[in-house]
C-alpha cells in the first residue's frame, strides 16, 4: 500500500478544503451556533460518501459523519467554533476589524476543523481503493473554546466504541502535542438583591453588584491558599444595569477554575461557592450557583503520538514561497519581543533543556520548519481541552502544525489576519496528510490498536471516566 496516494488524494480535492477552510473563518460562529460552519461540512462529507448523524448529546451543532463498517473505528476530530469580540481583518500585518465587535477565529479552528475533514475524506477514498475494513469518522464537534462540546458528547456516550482518536491543532510550532493540560469547571454565580433609589432610600436596598465584588475579594484572597497549579479566573457577565443611582438588583459573575485532575477542581469549586455564599450573607442577598460546563485533563498516548510522529517526519513541513514569506516577515513586526520569548520558552520545555541549539535556530526564523523532536508528555501546558475528555475513553492523540508566524499569540487578532493565508492552508493540508496517515496505519495494523488500548488501561490504572458535568447540565449558548 503506498500511503503517499494520500498526499495525493488531498492534493487533488485541496480546492475544497481550502474553501471549507475559508468559509468557516467567515462564518465565525462561536460556541453551539455554528450552524453554518457545520452544516457546511455535513454537506462535503455526505457528497463524499459519508452517512452523517447529527444532534449528537442534542446538541444541534454536533454530528458524526461515518464510513465504512467494524473495527475498528478510527476518528478523527474536528472543531469549528470562533471567538467572540475577534474579528480582524484576514492577509494584514494590522489590527483592523472587518466587523466592529464581532467574532472571529482566533484560535484558527476553521484551518482545524477543514484540515481533519481532509484526512477524513483521504482515509475513505483509501479504504475504498485498497479494500481496507473498518470505520472512518470524522467527529463534528463544536463549541470547544469555553463550550466542552466534546465533553458533552463524551458523557452521551458518542466515543464509546470508538478505538483510536486524533485531532490537531494549528500552532506556531511543530510537534506531537503531548502536552499535559488541566481540567476545568465553568460555573455562573447570579446573585439577587433588591433595587432601590440609591441616594433616597438606600437603606431598602441590596445591592448584587455589591456582592459580586465582595466574591471576587474573597476568591482573591483565596490564591494564594490552592495549589499551585491552579488557575481561577473570572469575568463579570451582569453589572446590574449603568445606572450608578439605582442599587443593583441583579448581577452575575463567571468563573473558571483550573487545576491538574478534576477532583482537585471540585476541592477549589467548593471553596469558590463557600465564598459565593459568604458573599450573599454579607449584602443580604440570594446567590444562585448554575453550573455551566467542565472538561477533564487529557490522557496521553505514547503508542500513537510515536506513530503521529513518525508520519509527520514522513510528511514533512509546509514549505512556504517567496511571497509567502514576505507577509509573514511583515507579520512577525507586529509581534512583541515577549511574544516571540514567550515562544522561545515553550519550545525550551517541550524539548526538555536538551534542544537550545534548536531555541537558537528558531531565534532566527519567521515561520517554524522544524519538526520538534518528540518526547512523551513533555510539559504541563495550565491551558484546558475537551479533548482530555475523548482521552480518557479512547487512545488519543493530537498534532500540531506551524500555521501562524513564530510567536504569534494564541487568541489574537494575527492569529485571525493568518487564518485564511496560503501558508495556514498548507498547514493544515500537511496536518490532514499526517492525520490520514496515521489513520491508515491504526486501520491496517490491529496491533498498534491493541497496544494504544493497552496502554490506556495501564495509564488508568483502573481508574473510571466519570464525566466532570453534572447530570442534567446542559451546554449554554454566550449571552
Ligand atoms: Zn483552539
């Protein structure tokens, strides 16, 4: 089997991907209303020969598009969810909205979810050209940025008897991502006064705003007493109006706490509603808790990050034109030197100290064209991804290629003006090649399947996925 007929095979149908890639980045649809970006894909993988089941854990914006029949089930996941308050021009070194206040793709998931639909749609032509048994999916999964869509999807039971997963993600660098990240609980906390003219009769009212900022005191308070590790952020979601001669009634604050396990995230989560608590008893107010979503750490997977590894050296990285070149030299100007130290850092801990004359080269380079060398769970990355939740069901890996100039920030307006250039396109083209083939080889060879499975179950230990979202949570739209 000559696994190079699918570079070809992407080569060929690039047009589309290109496209699909593009006109997500312009539908710019943010957590579970990216009716567009997914109806889109659902259409190129039916054409394509692919039978599609949507509103998976019903949600309206989820879907599985599958191919083939038995084991096993390889998946390949893909993301399409933007940005809020991103958008930016694309193919300028400036900072310009196209749209005042609207979203944008500012961690490139459009290049994510178009470059695993180009694997997909590679491994089936493969399958059917070399009789190959088994299923190829692709996994439609939306709201990843503040959403957990596959968290969701994971506690509905969509991965279940699926036997190996991977997915990638756009980045400055290329490697193996086999970065440990942390697990998270996303929770609302309304709190409910009274209004009332705050100069006539202030004494009739409780104020919520009031108890807000009393809670965000006393979270502050409370870093520097969990460990260290952990992450709590928070963004004030209801101020109770502007108008400063009515006491609030109403106001609402949004909290995201991070920390290595899950169950080191509930010890922090319950400490942050004790204050919550405190906070309502201090202004005589009502605190109303509404969980909003949550994601587990990620499981690595020495067996199949060796194997992403191995394609990806087979691949090999986009190889960038002269023009190419010159936008993102004009590009990186508009970086920070912190930005690109920043970077510089990231690359020194990925590859363990051992790699400072890589550091000097990139030091040096606009775009990345070096493949890290791979070593296994590298770093600890204090980021969150729902696909720690697929992790711990499945044998998963995930890639990462060079779409953005080195240094580019993640959630930036560059990362949005790069997002539809030619060279994030042959970034994602070469992760699709590097996804497809990975693909392949989990198809073909069962005792790679065998060993990936096999190591998950010695990683766990006999530990359980338990969904870190409550029974009865729902997925929430941005208000
Ligand atoms: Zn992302």
């Amino acid at each position: 089997m000559d696994k190079q007929r699918l570079n070809q095979i992407i080569e060929e149908k690039k047009d589309v991907f290109i496209n699909v890639s593009d006109k997500i980045w312009e539908y710019a649809e943010t957590r579970f209303v990216e009716v567009k970006s997914s109806e889109l894909l659902c259409e190129i993988l039916e054409s394509e020969g692919f039978s599609i089941e949507k509103n998976i854990a019903d949600i309206d914006t989820a879907f599985v598009a599958s191919f083939g029949s038995g084991n096993p089930v390889v998946a390949i996941l893909g993301e399409y969810d933007a940005l809020s308050g991103m958008s930016q021009k694309p193919g300028i070194a400036e900072k310009v909205a196209l749209s005042e206040g609207a979203s944008g793709h500012g961690c490139g998931h459009n290049l994510l979810g178009a470059g695993s639909l180009a694997a997909a749609v590679a491994v089936k032509k493969f399958m059917e050209e070399n009789k190959i048994l088994g299923t190829i999916r692709y996994y439609g999964c939306p709201g990843e940025e503040g959403g957990s869509g596959k968290t969701f999807m994971a506690r509905a039971g969509a991965f279940n008897d699926v036997d190996i997963a991977l997915t990638w993600h756009p980045l400055t660098h290329n490697k193996v991502m086999s970065m440990n990240t942390l697990a998270n609980y996303q929770i609302y906390y309304r709190f409910y006064g009274r209004s009332a003219h705050a100069a006539a009769v202030p004494h009739l009212g409780r104020s919520a705003l009031d108890a807000v900022e009393l809670m965000n005191v006393g979270v502050n308070y409370l870093r520097e007493h969990i460990i260290q590790e952990a992450r709590v952020h928070y963004a004030v979601t209801n101020t109770g109006g502007s108008s400063p001669n009515v006491v609030q009634a109403e106001a609402e604050v949004l909290y995201l706490i991070r920390a290595p396990k899950v169950n080191q995230v509930q010890e922090i989560y319950e400490r942050v509603c004790n204050i919550a608590k405190g906070a309502a008893l201090m202004t005589d107010t009502r605190c109303e808790i509404v969980f909003d979503k949550a994601c587990s750490d990620i499981i690595l997977n020495n067996t199949l990050e060796k194997l992403l590894y191995k394609n990806f050296i087979e691949v090999g990285v986009p190889q960038l034109d002269e023009s190419e070149m010159q936008f993102a030299k004009t590009m990186r100007n508009t970086l920070a030197a912190s930005d690109i130290s920043s970077d510089l850092r990231t690359t020194s801990e990925y590859m363990g100290g051992e790699g400072q004359e890589i550091v000097e080269k990139l030091k040096e380079k606009v775009v990345s064209d070096i493949i890290l060398l791979y070593s296994y769970s590298a770093m600890k990355l204090p980021i969150s991804t729902d696909v720690g939740d697929v992790s711990w069901i499945v044998p998963t890996a995930q890639l990462g290629v060079a779409c953005n100039v080195f240094g580019t920030p993640g959630h930036s307006w560059q990362t949005v003006a790069q997002g539809k250039t030619s060279f994030a396109h042959k970034g994602m083209l070469v992760a699709g090649k590097v996804l497809a083939r990975t693909a392949v080889d989990a198809l073909i060879r069962p005792e790679v399947v065998a060993e990936a499975k096999e190591e998950l179950k010695r990683t766990l230990a006999g530990a359980k996925y338990v969904s870190p979202i409550p029974a009865g949570v729902k997925p929430s739209f941005i208000k």
